[in-house]
C-alpha cells in the first residue's frame, strides 16, 4: 500500500518539457505565435520548450532547406530552442521519445487545431487537453 508522501515525492520528480512541430516553410509571424506559446507553456510548467521544423524540402511547397527555417527563426525569436528534424528523427513522436529517454515525465505539445485529431489517432493517450 502506498502512502500519500510517495506521490508528493513522485511529483517532485517530475520533469516536464513543451514541444511544438512544424513545417514553418516559410516562417511567418504565426509561426512566432507558436514559438511564444510553446515558450510560455513550458514557463507556466517549469519546464524546457523544443521547437522542431521539418526537414523537408523541395522547390514547391518548402523552398527553404531546415538550416535556413532554423536560422531565420532563431533570429525572430532569440533564445528560442529552436531545432530541425532528420531522416533519423522526422517527427513529433520520434522527438518525444527523445525526451522521454531524456528523463522527461510530463510532455506538453502545442499544435494548431488541425492536428489535433492525427495526433489522437496516430498516440493514443488519456490525458488530452
């Protein structure tokens, strides 16, 4: 039987972290308003945020390569932590098992309404906001 200090002591070790995943092909000042959000979620939690820009690219639909998304949005957004997926890592879950082998206990993900449902469908977890 467990006692009501252990879960004080399991709270206390909690870590949390805030991540966010997007195309951002260009960035825009939207874009911005993700990074603030992701920002003031991981503050509001105490934790680290993660900004994660595709890598994807091609002449149509994402002209600029991860390197440009990153240093353009880095200067719009300073302090940002700010990074681009990979081959090896290319996406939202394949980052979220990064931080959790990272000791990371509480994941908050900020993502626009249109991505809700994939994100349900695709990890099927019982704590969604």
């Amino acid at each position: 039987m467990q006692k009501f200090i252990d879960y004080l002591i399991e709270e206390a070790e909690a870590k949390h972290a805030t991540l966010a995943y997007g195309r951002m092909n260009p960035p825009t000042t939207g874009h911005l308003k993700v990074i603030n959000k992701v920002q003031e979620v991981a503050k509001k939690h105490g934790g680290e945020h993660h900004m994660i820009v595709s890598h994807s690219n091609d002449p149509k639909k994402n002209p600029l390569t991860a390197e440009q998304k990153v240093k353009h949005l880095k200067r719009y957004a300073p302090g940002a932590n700010i990074h681009a997926s990979s081959k090896d890592n290319p996406s939202l879950f394949s980052h979220a098992a990064a931080l959790h082998k990272k000791g990371v206990t509480h994941l908050h993900v900020v993502a626009g309404s249109d991505r809700v449902a994939e994100y349900k469908q695709r990890y099927k977890y019982r704590d969604w906001e």
